[in-house]
C-alpha cells in the first residue's frame, strides 16, 4: 500500500514542480514516458519496509496515481471526514 509524502503547499519549488509534472503527464503515453512519470513519483511514494516502491507505484489503482499527480499540479484536497468519529446529537 502507497503512502505518498508529497509536498506541503508551503514547500518551496511549487512552480518547479508544476511545470515538470504537466510536461510529463501532457506527453503521449509511451512507455518511455510512462516510466518518466514513474520515476519522478518514487520520491514521493513511502511503502512498508521490505517492498518495493516501484512495484507498489506500478500496483496501485488508477485513483491512487490521479489523486498525487492533481495534489502535485496544485489541486488540494482536504482530508474527509469519517462519519463513525463524529458525535450524534441527540434531540
């Protein structure tokens, strides 16, 4: 399972960083770029020890890889909030 420890929105470099992962997902999907998108993710991805970044990015669902790269173009999402740790009111 992926863990992505992406950057914050105050970490410096946002500009840099919008601009190489538009270059890259804009670009046809060959293989070679596929792998280039691949490869500039592994940074951002944290897994168990004992597995494989690589592997686990190459696994994941569609979401998952949609979710980081909307993160990385400037598209923040803020957490849900689960339903089960909000209090009832009683009336």
């Amino acid at each position: 399972m992926i863990k992505w420890n992406l950057p914050k929105m105050d970490t410096p470099g946002y500009l840099r960083r919008r601009r190489e992962i538009a270059v890259l997902v804009d670009a046809d999907p060959t293989l070679e770029n596929i792998d280039a998108i691949i490869e500039y993710l592994l940074p951002y991805v944290e897994v168990p020890e004992g597995e494989d970044a690589k592997e686990a990015l190459l696994d994941a669902p569609e979401i998952v890889y949609q979710r980081a790269v909307l993160e990385l173009l400037g598209y923040h999402f803020g957490k849900v909030p689960d339903p089960k740790d909000e209090k009832s009111e009683t009336l």
